[in-house]
C-alpha cells in the first residue's frame, strides 16, 4: 500500500514537472516582439544580432591593435656574460654570483629597422584594418540582400494566400448562383461540382503556400539571429521606388566606387604594394646599438660601447622574395579588374531583371487586371442570366486569378532584383 502511494506521488510530480517545462517552452519567446512588417525591421535586427557581424566586430577590434606593435621598435635585448666561474683561473671555484667571479659583463642592445620599415609595417597594418573592415561591409551587404529576398519569399506565399482566399470567396458567391441555378433546372449538376473541384484545387495550393511561408520565416530568423521560433510579423508592404531613383547609369557609378568587393580589393593592393617596398627595402642593413659595463667583485670595471650591423648578402633568398611579393601584387590588380568585370555584368543583369518585372507589373496593374474584372463582371451577369455558360465564368474568374498571381509575382522579384542591386553598389536606394 505504501509502494503504491509513493508511486502515485512520483506520477504527481513528473506531471507537474512535464506541465512546467511545456509552459516555460510555450512562454519561451513571449518577450520577442514579432517584426518584420517591412523589411527595414529586420535589417535593423539583423545588424545588431547576427552573430557574424559580431564576429567581424572582433577581428576589427583585433586588427586596430596590431597597428601600434607594427610601427614599434623591438624589444631590446639583455646580455649577461659570466668569467671565470669556474676552472682553475676562477678566483672561488666554481661560483655564479656576479659578485663572486672572475668578471661579468652586462650589455644592452637596441635593434633599430632603418629605410623606414618600420612606417611600411604601420601601413600593412593599417591596410589590415582596412580590408577588415571593407569584409565586414561586404558580409553586411550580403546579409541584408538575403534578408531583403527572403523577405520578398515570404511576402509572395503570404500574398497568394490572401489571394486564394479571396477567389475562393468569389468561387463560394459562384457555387451559390449555381446551385441556384441548378435547383431551377437551369444547368446540370456539373456546374456545382467544378466549381467545388476548384475551391478544393485552391485550398491544396494555400497548404502549399503556408509551408513555404514557414520556410522564409525560418531563413529570416536564422539570418537576423533570432531564435527559430521567434514570432515574425506578416509582411505587408514592398518598398517602391520611383523611375527618376532607378538610374542605369548612375547605379553603375555607384558600383565602381563603393562596391564592398571592389573596396576590399583596392586595400589588398594596398596591402601588396607596400609588402612589396618592405621586401625591397630588406636590401639594406639593419643597426644595433649596445652599451656594456663590467663588473668585478663588487665594483664597475669599465664601459663598453658598440654597433652592430646585419650583412644582407644573401641575394638568391632576397630576389625570390621579391619576385614572390611582386608576383602577389600583379596578381591583386589582375583580380581587381576581373571582380570589376564580374560587379558590373551582374549589375547590368539585375538591372534588366528588375526594369522587365517593373514594367511587366505596370502592364498588369493598368491594362491586364482592368480588363479582367470587366470580364468577370460581364461572365457573371451572362451566367446568371443564362447567356453564358460555367466554362465561359471559370475561364473570366482563372484570368483575374492568374492576372493577380503575376502581379504578385512581378513585386516580389522587383524586390529580390533590387536587393542584388544594393549589394552590388554598396548601398541602400
């Protein structure tokens, strides 16, 4: 009897416990504000949570503190020398204290870089921190075009849905006059079941629709770096912009100076130019300065100075080198011109793309969809007066639903195409 109690209340608590932890996982992100009504939301998020934009905001952190140690002097270097410590001209046997040998000399030595090495390390360094921070503009600009796009994929499904459920609305008004209709004797039975078949064939495509919803949504949270089940507001709007805005012209300007890729290899040339004259500048000595003093017993002896020269002779290491750096540099040109080519090839492809969906939206805005609803308007009047038949109605209702997809469609990849855009220029229109 007391087994069975305990077992009672081991139940009692494991349901508790299930019924906590179901709650805390419901609760989970109650405190996440859904965004995303338009994408400016996201982005904003996105720059302040994504966890590689974090990353590069260390390597800049990292790269700004190898400037100063890059222009300084090394570190000077300490020489103890021990005489006659041990042996038979040891005045004590063997012995390390200074004060108890034979002598010991202290020198300190000064390395100093001459032909000023020391500024081209500065300006490497430097070019570093640059090219660290032209990454990380270019990482941001890729990460906000696939923001924008996924924010364009999940607008689209969205959309259609909405628009599904609108005709499936007018196909219920167009069931209703059929079986009317059909209760008179006016028409067969035929005329209801298809318009049942294509209320059934738009609730099959809405499922379709909410499942690739989800898949956006999930590609927005992981890019702005939200947790997965994060709430995300419906999207409702697409930014527009005006003709005068979209100049072919001046957006290829724009890509010549400030694409992220462009930029980042502008300071690897740099970068190379400058590694380049340091290796040349390797063809000269360096210097060393040394101060010395011996002691004996317990006194100073004396004070010694010198200067020590390093000999650059080996010429075979010293024209590899060389060439190698020189090599480097051609090479960074060479593919400066080649990301130039790819920058302003693509840019003229997405231009095309974007100016064929704005005017394919303009046509079906202001000819197309005026055209179609007069034609549905006209198909239902027919059919209810008998004048026209169910195919006639089907066929005006599918041209406005297909009419209506195309718009959608046409905005959606106005928006994709206007995002490649931006990442290629470097900046937002």
């Amino acid at each position: 009897m007391k087994t069975n109690k305990q077992t009672l209340i081991l139940v009692y608590l494991l349901l508790v416990f299930a019924k906590q932890s179901g709650s805390v996982k419901a609760d989970e992100f109650s405190d996440l504000t859904p965004i995303g009504i338009e994408v400016g939301e996201l982005l904003q998020w996105a720059d302040a949570h994504n966890p590689e934009l974090s990353v590069m905001r260390f390597e800049i952190e990292a790269a700004q503190s190898r400037i100063v140690p890059a222009g300084a002097l090394p570190d000077p270097m300490l020489r103890i020398e021990l005489m006659d410590f041990a042996g038979p001209a040891a005045p004590n046997g063997f012995n390390v204290l200074p004060s108890e040998v034979g002598g010991t000399k202290y020198t300190l030595m000064q390395n100093f870089p001459l032909w000023g090495k020391r500024d081209l390390r500065t300006v490497i360094a430097t070019a570093g921190l640059d090219e660290t921070k032209s990454r990380r503009a270019a990482l941001l600009a890729e990460i906000h075009s696939q923001i924008k796009i996924a924010y364009a994929q999940l607008y689209q499904p969205y959309s259609l849905q909405k628009l599904n459920e609108e005709i499936l609305a007018l196909l219920q008004e167009i069931e209703t006059i059929a079986q009317v209709r059909y209760s008179n004797g006016l028409v067969p039975q035929q005329d209801v079941i298809r318009a049942q078949v294509e209320k059934t064939l738009l609730r099959s495509e809405i499922i379709t629709l909410e499942a690739e919803q989800k898949k956006a949504r999930a590609r927005l949270n992981a890019m702005t770096g939200r947790p997965q089940h994060a709430p995300l507001a419906d999207p409702q709007i697409l930014r527009r912009l005006s003709p005068e805005i979209f100049d072919a012209d001046l957006l290829r300007e724009k890509a010549q100076r400030n694409n992220p890729l462009l930029r980042t290899q502008d300071v690897q040339i740099t970068m190379a130019e400058a590694n380049r004259n340091l290796v040349e500048k390797n063809r000269y000595p360096d210097v060393t300065f040394g101060i010395a003093t011996t002691q004996r017993g317990s006194s100073i002896d004396g004070w010694e100075a010198m200067v020590e020269v390093n000999i650059p002779i080996r010429f075979d290491s010293r024209s590899a080198q060389e060439a190698e750096a020189g090599a480097m540099l051609a090479a960074a040109r060479e593919r400066q011109q080649s990301i130039v080519n790819n920058v302003m090839g693509e840019l003229q492809e997405f231009i095309a793309a974007y100016e064929a969906a704005r005017d394919q939206e303009h046509l079906l805005t202001n000819t197309l969809l005026t055209q179609a609803n007069l034609t549905l308007h006209s198909a239902l009047a027919g059919y209810e007066n008998g004048k026209v038949d169910f195919t006639t109605l089907l066929e005006a209702q599918r041209a406005i639903w297909h009419a209506k997809q195309d718009q959608i469609r046409a905005q959606a990849e106005q928006e994709m195409h206007l995002a490649e855009i931006e990442k290629l220029i470097g900046e937002e229109l």
